[in-house]
C-alpha cells in the first residue's frame, strides 16, 4: 500500500464534504479555500473567486461577463507560467546531471592508473609467443563467446528446432520391426532410465535385508 | 579432475567363452562396456593431386586419408573444444585449411601435425571458406554478412577486402572456375558479386517452399558455380535450383526430398555432382543428352544411394568415386562404377566407421584395460571366472568387470594417445600441449593415483605412447619425428635419449611396438618407412632385427605374395601382438577379423580356402594337415577395436556393437512408412 501525501487539493474536498449544510462556515475560510486550490493570487484570477462570493449573496444576478480578450490574456498567462516552471525544472535538472556527471569523471579518474603506465601498456605489444601464457581482453572475449553462442544456437534451431521433422533414434531403428511379416518389438523396448530412484531404494534395502538375515542366527 | 567410482559393477556384457582356432583352447574375455561414440562428420575435402581426403569433425579432429593407399587414416589433428569447424578446403601447394565458429582461419602444418598458425578473420564466426580457382586466394563468408578475401603468402595469409556487405549470414560461397565471379548462399537468397570490383551483381531470391508458402526460412546450405554460369543450390526446402548468373533468373528447380538437401560437390569434369540430405540420401546428378542423337544435355537425377542414417553434411566429389560423410560418423565413399577401370574389390563400397588408430590399452598382469576418450580415460578391471568348460560355452562369472578409475583432464584440448604399463602401475597420456604420467600403487582392494609432476615441455604433442615389457622404460614418439626414451624409477621420470629424426625430415611416428626382452623398438613413419632403434645401444637400424635383414619368413611371404582375400580386406589391421612363448605364432586383428600367423605351417596360396574354420572331426588326419595353412582366421567376434593376448591361454576381445553407437546419436529425420 503506497501512503500518498496528504495533497493540498485534498483537504477541501473532504471537508466539503464533511460539511452537512450548502454554506460555508465563514468567508476566511472561502478564501483561504480559493487560494489553496493552487491559482496564484493574482488579479485576474480572483475575479472567478470574488464572482463566486458574489454569486451567493446575489443569485438573481447575470454573470459578469467575461471578454474575450479578458480571457485570451489570462490563457496566455497561464501558458507562460507553465513554460517558465518547466523550464526552470529542466535547467535544475541539467545542472544536476552536469555535476553528478562530473564527479563520476573524477572517480573514474582517481579509480585508472596514471596515465604514464596507460600510455606504456597501450604500447606494449599484445601477445607473446614464447610466454606460456596468451593475454586477452575481456570484453574481446565475452563479445566472441556470445556470437559463437547465437551462431550454434542458430544451427540448432534450423536443424532441430520446430518445424523440422525429427524422430528420435529408437523409432527410427524400429520402422523396419513394424512392417516385418512377423512383428518385432522396438529395437530400445525397455527404457532402462525409467524408476532409477526406485531402483536404488530397491537394491539398498535388499542389501540391509541381507545383512540382517545374516546376522540373525540361524533356527 | 579424479572421479572415484570405486567398486561399482557394469551391467554390460562381459561373457568368457572357449575358443579353439585350431591351436589351443583359450578363454576369450568378450567386453563390450567400452561407450566409445565417434565425432559426428562434418566436413571432407578433396585433393585432386595427392588424391587425399581431409575429413574434419564436430569435436574439431581433422583426419587426413590416403585414398590410394587402401584408404588408410594416415594422419590426424587432435581436436579441441572451441573449435568447430565449418568449412574446410585444400589450396595451392597441398596447404589445409579450416575455418570455424571462433572465427578464425586455421592452417595446418602436414609434415609436423601440429597447427602452423591462427589468424582472427574479424567478421564474427565463419561459415563458410573457399580457395580460388588458381589456389593463391582464399574467401570467407561471415556471420555478419561480409565476405572477406584474404591472399594466400608462402608463410602465413593477408587480408586484402571486403566484398559487398549483405544482410544476413553467409553459409556457403563458390568460386566460378574463371576466377572472376563468386556465387554466395544465405537466408533466403544468393548473391553473385563480381571479384574485381567486390560489389554484388545480381541477389536471386530463392522461394521459401517448392510452390507454396512457408513460414520457415529458406537457407541455402550450399552452392556451386559451373563455367558456363550456371549457378547450382540446395537449400533447406529440399530443393536443387538451376539460376541463370547472367541474368539472376531462375533456370529449373528439383524438389528432391521433404528434409533439408545439406551440401553439393561438382566433379572437376562438371558433368556430374552428388548433393547430400537430411535424410541420409546421396543423390547423383548427371549431364545426359536430352535425346540419344541431340546435342544438347540436361542434368538428370540418376542414383539414389542409402547408406546413412542420419543428415549428410557434406559430400565431396573425386573422379572416381562418391564420398559423403554426416552426423552418423561413417565416411563412405561409393565408387562409381562407370569411372572405375578395373572391376575388381577396389570398386565396393567402403564404410569407415572404426578409428584406425587404437584406443585401448591393457595391462596383462592386472588384468587391466584403459580406455581413451575425447576429455577422460576409463580403467576397468576385467573379470574373472573359476569354472571350465568345453569349445563354444559361455562361462559364468564369479566377479564382474569393474570401473576402478575415471580420470578427466584439464583443458579444452582432446587426448591424442594414452597406455599403460603391463603391470599396471603406470599411466600416460598426451595433449597437444601437455603430457600426463600417473603412479598408480595398489593395496588390497584399494587402487591410489599420485600424478607424476615435472614431465619434460618436449613430450607433450606425443603421437604415440609405449611402455616396455617391463615396465622400467618409457618410449613416447613426438609430433616432430623423434623418440625420445625415458626411464621410469621409483616413482619418477627420467629421460634418458631422444632419437632425432632419420635423415633431416621432420616426420611424426605413427605406430609404435617393443620387442618382449626390452632391447629393440620399431617405429614406423608416415612415409610408411620401418625403422628400428636399438636401446641398448641407443643406435638405430634398418629393417628388421638381427641378422639386419628381412627374416627368412617374411621373404617367403613377399615372394609367394599374400591370398587374394587378405589383401582384399577393407579395414587396417590395428594390433600385433606375440605370444612369449610360442614365437612362431603372430597375432593381429583389425575390425572384422583376428587372425593367428602360425609361422610353422605352409602358406596358403590362392586357390585354398583363406577362412579355414576347424574341419570337421571327421576328416582324416591327412587332409587335415593338407588344408591346413599358416593364416588361422575367426570372425566370431566383430567389430573388434582391440584384441589381444592375457596369457598362456586368454584372449581379450573389445567389441562395439554397430547398433550401440547408433542408439547414441542425435535423432534423425522422420521417415513415413505405409502401414505403420
């Protein structure tokens, strides 16, 4: 179960819904109710909140009209606050990369060897015929061994993957008993792989049973 | 790494029957616990001027056959588990070469057995390789699509460029015989790039299914360029497609078979081809007239061979013969009968399916036998029996075979040969890079293993391995030609002579045998030269021992020449052995057959009966004697991969029942059988 932070937009709505009669328990609390609904106290967009308290003591009363130049400026508002904040989130957050990227530089830096003994192994050669032992790469290795892998596994898939019509080889070698005149069994009849567990058992307790026979006196 | 598996019992048949081939009765140890399974094929190539064939397999082991010399393996390159080799090819001047899925390009030293060099072709894992028409170029198709060229120098090979990279996978490329244009097989289409300039000409869409759609993709396992353009493939659909490279159209398509058709060699000739499938089917093409007066010839699909089981993948085509090798690890080369000239033996079948070398090792005085296998060596103790019987009875056993050791070693590389002492005590065995000695002491019932350390750096790469009679003296034969001698006292290894090669040629020895009194050894090279060394004196001779020249015997047999059927046998005789006591009798083995040499009794000329099982009793003992001849021959037990000597009056026999190799191999393709 996640706990989620208690949200701001939250707390009103149940609160509201609490509430069992349609008015508000006092007008400070209608506007701290406005500005934690998240607009920014700003004058133009108090005017919905002040036309919502006007509403209640004047129901009879026309809306206010809003122009559409009104509305256009305030749409546009929005939309640069909004570009503003994500930009300034993504410059943060470049900056942050910025210097978790370069202390990962000085780590690795501090983790290589100095660059003089670098530079000398870079040129040494890379393999030496009469040491008895080969020096590899790693990675070299790891990058071959996975290529040979797919290529095997390819030439499995195509010769004995699905859709290839294998048998195994005890039916194979029994056809022929199969359509002799006098029919033979098949030519690996008993499966010796079968009960192997049992088996065991089987010869481990026969082995105790004897013992104990033995060591019994005889009647 | 050591594996105690002390005491534990094989379920495997190990039965002791009496046999009698006419000189004695022995008690024959039948073992077939042996689980030997060879490396699936993967790869022939053939030589034209040497009339060699290089076969390379899926465990990275390249064998080399003579094919004029009985099809004799007469040389080998141990494998190794990283690489896999997926194209293999000859180029000018009898050099090998292979390439893999560790991308790299891998030359191999013939006269040395070793590898000359590896060079990284950068394009991810190879999968195919080709050499140019002339020999002095090689390509390579990559697994990132590129097809690089590379310049074959006297010592080593130079990247030159890169062709046109394409969007998948290159699995098969082709050179056109003019040496200007090269065909290359991918997923789902072929391109033909032009050599000079490197670019792709034509990209020739190949259908996925032979009309009709299919979601798989189509791949093309192989291509071949003919000299007058015309482009063969084989792909995954079971299709052999005829294109036009001119054009980049198609010419005419064959559906072939419901698997995969896997690989396509031409004839140098280019009136035939032979191209392989999944199903174990060889099939030969061939360029007949379209009718009997025209002139004009159309390739027609005559012989269907079946001598495989599972998929061939790959085929090579020599001007006489067939040859095809897959994943059920026979090589079987089919000679065609309108190409051979003289119909004689030379012109059957032959299956290669046994090793030519040996793998089986026995100590005599502990009854002990040592197996080799690819990564591990197996001692198994054999077993014994108290009752007697007469001629044909199978004995009971009072105590099992067992499995007293499991010995694995380190590394990727595969063992190239191994033995043990004849009492037991001694262990060797040799990699590429390393050479193993182990102590073994026993005590009551239990069997301790102490590793021998500090083994000298030149006896690793040994191609063979013998102890002496005694077990006091060490002799390893080396890749490099020499043999060196060392003695084994108190636990340690101490080396005592090499003997350089003969003659400033460097040449590996092959097989390896010891006189019984320790004095001489024999070891013979790949130029099928005999030399014979003398340990004693550390000096080495000629020929045979000791009058210095062939024994009386043996010049008999040269002169009156072998039985028809003797010479006629198909697989290499694998072990000889002597009896101590009696040294009229030679005994020696090879896949199909034993045969005891009794030196005393006439040799057998062409017209008596080679295979001479005991007469009956009731024949006089005149025609006996008569019909009796010196090559005593059993094929009771077969295929036999060792055979040899106990003692006075036992025999062990190591067979590997065909069908017991088979029941281990990947499975193969449904076959559809009316009625089942």
């Amino acid at each position: 179960m996640v706990q989620l932070r208690p949200r701001p937009s939250r707390t009103p709505a149940s609160a509201e819904a609490m509430v069992d009669e349609g008015q508000p328990a006092s007008e400070e609390e209608e506007a701290e109710h406005g500005l934690l609904l998240g607009q920014p106290s700003s004058g133009a967009a108090a005017e919905p909140l002040e036309d919502e308290e006007a509403d209640e003591e004047s129901d009879d009363e026309a809306p206010e009209e809003l122009t559409f130049a009104s509305a256009q400026a305030e749409a546009r508002e929005e939309e640069r606050r909004v570009r503003e904040s994500a930009r300034r989130d993504k410059v943060l957050l470049k900056e942050k990369r910025r210097r978790r990227e370069e202390l990962f530089v000085e780590q690795k830096k501090r983790k290589l060897l100095p660059d003089a003994v670098l530079q000398q192994l870079a040129a040494a050669p890379q393999t030496s015929q009469n040491k008895s032992y080969v020096a590899l790469r790693l990675k070299d290795q790891e990058l071959r061994d996975s290529r040979q892998q797919a290529a095997r596994a390819f030439i499995h898939e195509s010769l004995y993957g699905p859709g290839t019509n294998r048998t195994s080889v005890n039916k194979f070698l029994s056809l022929d008993n199969k359509r002799l005149p006098v029919k033979k069994a098949a030519a690996q009849f008993l499966n010796s792989a079968w009960g192997t567990q049992k088996k065991q058992n089987a010869k481990r307790y026969k082995r105790r049973w004897m013992i104990r026979k033995m060591k019994t006196p005889k009647k | 790494m050591i594996n105690w598996i002390p005491g534990t019992y094989c379920s495997e048949l190990l039965t002791v029957s009496l046999f009698r081939p006419g000189m004695g009765e022995f008690k024959v140890h039948r073992v077939r616990f042996f689980n030997y399974i060879p490396s699936g094929i993967r790869c022939v190539a053939y030589n034209n001027q040497s009339n060699r064939l290089a076969v390379s397999r899926t465990d990275g082991t390249v064998e080399i056959y003579n094919l004029s010399a009985n099809y004799f393996q007469e040389k080998f390159f141990p494998g190794h588990e990283s690489r896999s080799t997926e194209a293999l090819c000859w180029a000018e001047g009898q050099r090998l070469f292979s390439a893999g899925l560790n991308g790299e390009i891998i030359e191999y030293d013939l006269q040395a057995l070793n590898i000359k060099y590896a060079v990284d072709a950068f394009g991810g894992p190879i999968w195919s390789m080709t050499a140019s028409p002339s020999g002095s170029q090689l390509l390579v198709g990559c697994e990132d699509g590129s097809v690089k060229l590379f310049q074959i120098t006297p010592e080593k090979i130079e990247f030159e460029r890169n062709f046109d990279r394409q969007k998948s996978r290159i699995l098969s490329l082709s050179w056109h015989p003019s040496g200007t244009h090269i065909a290359a097989g991918s997923i789902d289409y072929i391109s033909v790039f032009d050599v000079k300039s490197g670019s792709a000409i034509h990209k020739m869409m190949v259908d996925r299914q032979y009309m009709g759609v299919s979601k798989r993709k189509c791949i093309v396992w192989g291509v071949a360029f003919l000299s007058d353009g015309t482009v063969i493939s084989v792909d995954s659909a079971g299709k052999v497609q005829f294109w036009d490279s001119a054009t980049g159209t198609l010419a005419k398509s064959h559906l072939i078979a419901n698997a995969d058709v896997q690989s396509i060699a031409v004839a140098e000739q280019e009136d035939s081809f032979v191209v392989g499938t999944a199903e174990g089917t060889v099939f030969h093409f061939q360029l007949v007239p379209v009718a009997s007066s025209s002139t004009e010839k159309q390739w027609v699909r005559t012989k269907p061979f079946q001598h495989h089981t599972h998929d061939v993948r790959t085929v090579a085509h020599s001007p006489t013969a067939l040859i095809s090798g897959g994943t059920d690890t026979h090589l079987v080369i089919r000679p065609l009968m309108e190409k051979v000239e003289v119909k004689n033996y030379d012109a059957a079948l032959r299956k290669i399916t046994f090793p030519h070398r040996r793998l089986i090792s026995c100590s005599k005085k502990r009854q002990l036998l040592l197996f080799q296998f690819a990564h591990h060596l197996e001692l198994w103790r054999l077993g014994s029996t108290v009752a007697t019987g007469k001629n044909g009875d199978t004995l009971p056993l009072s105590k099992n075979a067992e499995h007293l050791l499991h010995l694995k070693t380190k590394g990727p590389e595969n063992i190239i040969c191994s033995c043990i002492s004849p009492c037991g005590s001694w262990i060797a065995c040799s990699t590429a890079s390393r050479f193993f000695l182990y102590r073994l002491t026993y005590q009551h019932d239990n069997l301790s293993l102490k590793r021998v350390s500090k083994m000298p750096a030149f006896l690793r790469s040994a191609v063979q391995i013998l102890f002496s009679e005694d077990s006091a003296k060490l002799f390893v034969a080396s890749n490099q030609g020499s043999l060196h001698v060392g003695q084994l006292l108190e636990g340690r290894f101490r080396h005592l002579h090499t003997f350089q090669p003969q003659s400033g040629t460097v040449e590996a020895m092959c097989l390896l045998a010891v006189s019984p009194d320790g004095d001489w050894l024999a070891a013979s090279g790949t130029s099928a030269g005999v030399h014979v060394y003398s340990v004693k004196h550390l000096k080495v001779f000629e020929y045979s021992i000791p009058g210095k020249q062939y024994t009386e015997w043996s010049r008999t047999v040269q002169k009156q020449g072998f039985h028809h059927l003797w010479l006629q046998r198909d697989t290499p005789i694998t072990h000889i052995s002597f009896h101590p006591k009696r040294p009229m009798h030679i005994l020696l083995h090879d896949a199909y057959m034993f045969c005891i040499i009794d030196k005393s009794l006439p040799l057998p000329n062409d017209k008596t009966l080679l295979y001479n099982p005991l007469p009956p009793k009731s024949e006089s003992d005149v025609v006996r004697r008569r019909t009796a001849h010196a090559f005593k021959i059993s094929k009771i037990y077969k295929p036999l991969l060792f055979m040899d000597l106990l003692d006075e009056g036992t025999l062990v026999a190591v067979e590997r029942p065909l069908d017991d190799i088979i029941a281990q191999l990947p499975p193969p393709i449904k076959k559809k059988k009316f009625g089942t």
